[in-house]
C-alpha cells in the first residue's frame, strides 16, 4: 500500500481573500438586523412560567425572565443576567453596524494588497519600470538587510516592495491608483465603470464615501459634533454591496 500525502492547500486568490473578509462585514449586518428587538411588551407571565421550568429555573426568579423577538430570533433574557432589552435597540446595535464598515473597508484593502502582489515580478523585471516602482523609498539598512538575507537580491527586490504595498493598500481611490500604478497598472477606472454600467467616476464615488466613513469611525469612533454619527443599515448594506460591485469589476478588468 503505497503512502497517501496530503497536498498543501493553495494559496487563496485576491478575490477569495476579499470574499472570505467581506463575509465577515455581512454576517455582522446580518447579526445586527436579527437582534434588533421589535417585540414592544415584555414577556407575558405564562411564557415566563413555561420557559422558566423548561429553563430549569427557580419559581422565585422567573418573574425576571424577559425576552426580545425579532423576524429572525426569539431570544430569552434570564434574571440576573447582564442583558437587557434596552440593549437589543436600534441605537444599541449600531456598533455592530459600525465594526461592518470598517471590515468592508478592511476587505477591499485586503483584496488592493493582494492584487498589486500579484504584479511585482512583472513589474521588477519589466524593461521599463514604473516610476513608481522606482521611488519607492528603501534605506540602507535595507540594502544591508538584502545583502545579508539573499543569494538571489530579486527576491529581497519583491519583499520590500511587497512591504511597500500592503502598507500603502487602502479603500481610498486616490491610494488604490498609486498602489497599483507602482506595479504598472494605470488607467482602470474607466473600464470599472463601464462593467458597472454606472456613469463615469461614480466608482471612485463609491469608494471615496466608504473610506471617509471607514475612517470617521475608525479615527473619532464615528463622533460628529457633540455626539455620535447615525448609521443605519441601509447605509452599510449600500457600501456593502458597491464594493462587491467594485473589486469583482476591478477583478474583471486589471
């Protein structure tokens, strides 16, 4: 019987990345709209009774129990616990809503750095670099750092270019056009719009509000005068879903 291997699972594309990180915004939104309470009264006292014995809890305590119910969940709050259902409100669950915006704008970062990786070798051997390429600033403790780490200097070349960028990576689109310019890739806005079937620019739109959005939350914890920002789920599910657009166009047309 001959030795069965076990292959190394490969290497996920960009666009994989991206889906597996946007899967996580969604899920958030998803959790936000399924805890959002709509049940206006507390729990009746013979559901109280019967979810208390079920529950196995004491006949002095069940006139604690309370619950939220949306078109999604039924959930029993026990006594003594440390939920509530003034926890389970619109304004309560907007963290939620929040963290979703930032993990879009996470996504797309994720999906540029990859992409752009995908382009360095190219670009490295190309007979004509881009100028980019050739302006990224490297110190001599990097120059050092090569001629200590490798025999071949191209693959230390690719790791400081790499470095270069995931740190440059955003979902601003004024960053994305200068990650991948650096690796040679210029002029793709146009041709994204146009696989959208959206006006020209509007992409660049799209991603620009995410990315001030991304940032407003991520930088002043959504604060906006005296107080903290609206965001409702509309909102993030339209975010959501142009930047889905956007990266399975960018995808598409690189």
């Amino acid at each position: 019987m001959g030795v069965q291997t076990i292959g190394r699972k490969p290497k996920a594309t960009p666009i994989e990345v991206f889906e597996e990180n946007i899967a996580d915004a969604q899920r958030l939104v998803d959790l936000s709209s399924s805890l959002r309470n709509r049940r206006k009264r507390r729990m009746r006292q013979e559901l109280r009774q019967t979810f208390g014995e079920a529950m196995d809890i004491p006949r002095n305590k069940r006139d604690g129990l309370d619950c939220v119910e949306s078109e999604d969940v039924f959930v029993v709050l026990k006594p003594g616990g440390n939920a509530a259902r003034s926890h389970f409100t619109e304004q309560e669950l907007r963290p939620l809503l929040r963290q979703a915006v930032v993990a879009i704008g996470a996504a797309v970062e994720s999906y540029v750095a990859e992409k752009a990786c995908c382009y360095i070798r190219e670009a490295l051997r190309s007979d004509n670099p881009p100028r980019r390429l050739l302006e990224i600033p490297v110190s001599l403790r990097d120059v050092l750092w090569i001629e200590d780490s490798y025999q071949r200097r191209g693959w230390g070349h690719r790791t400081l270019v790499e470095e270069y960028l995931r740190a440059e990576a955003s979902a601003d689109p004024g960053k994305i056009g200068q990650v991948f310019s650096t690796v040679g890739r210029r002029k793709f806005w146009g041709p994204v719009d146009a696989r959208r079937s959206v006006p020209a620019g509007t992409s660049e739109r799209h991603l620009s509000a995410l990315a001030e959005r991304r940032n407003l939350i991520a930088h002043t914890g959504d604060r906006v005068g005296g107080g903290k920002a609206v965001l409702e789920i509309d909102e993030v599910q339209w975010h959501l879903s142009h930047a889905k657009a956007i990266v399975e166009a960018l995808d598409a047309v690189l």
